[in-house]
C-alpha cells in the first residue's frame, strides 16, 4: 500500500510542480499538504478503529465458545456468531487476527 502511494505521488509530483509557478511553487506544496493532512486524518481514523475493536474485544463480545464436546446442539449466539472451537489452538491457528484474544497494538 505505501509503495503504491508512494508511485501515486511521483506520478503526481512530475505534474503539480510546474516551470510557470517558480519559484514558490504553491499548487504543487499545496496538493503535497493535502496528502499528508489525508494521510494524518487515515492514520488517526485507523488508530481510533483499532482502539474501539480492542475494547469490543476487552469486554468479550468477540470471545469464542471452548468446549470439547463440540455435539452442535444447543448453539448459544455468541458460539453462532463467533464460532464454537474445540481447544484455544483451533481458534486461534483457524481465526487468526480475529481471534479473541489477539490485539492491536498501536
């Protein structure tokens, strides 16, 4: 993602920074702003996401059903929802950065 932003901006850098607009160059500092202030405004959405799917995480709504008799009879909602694994491994080798358990770290 960051190289192809990166190719994204020499592409557009080639095009902003214009002979007739030396020597300050505003239209082309200009846009460069806009990207990093986009880019800001990305990171600060993301980080702010991530701390919300810990905390879902930290008060349980994310937590798997562990059991070794895993019949599928009488499947509550969270099993339903989260999924119904017979040790921890299996969840979390199956589910990944999904898994209850794992967090983001920022």
């Amino acid at each position: 993602m960051a190289i192809g932003w990166g190719n994204l901006n020499g592409a557009v850098s080639s095009n902003v920074y214009r002979a007739q607009d030396a020597p300050w160059y505003r239209l082309g500092h200009g846009i460069i702003l806009a990207y990093i202030a986009i880019g800001w405004l990305c990171s600060a959405a993301f980080m702010f996401l991530l701390r919300r799917e810990n905390e879902r995480r930290d008060r349980g709504e994310r937590d798997e059903v562990i059991d070794s008799d895993n019949s599928g009879e009488d499947m509550s909602e969270l099993a339903l929802m989260n999924g119904r694994f017979e040790t921890i491994d299996d969840a979390r080798r199956e589910k990944g950065d999904e898994w209850s358990q794992f967090r983001y770290t920022l």
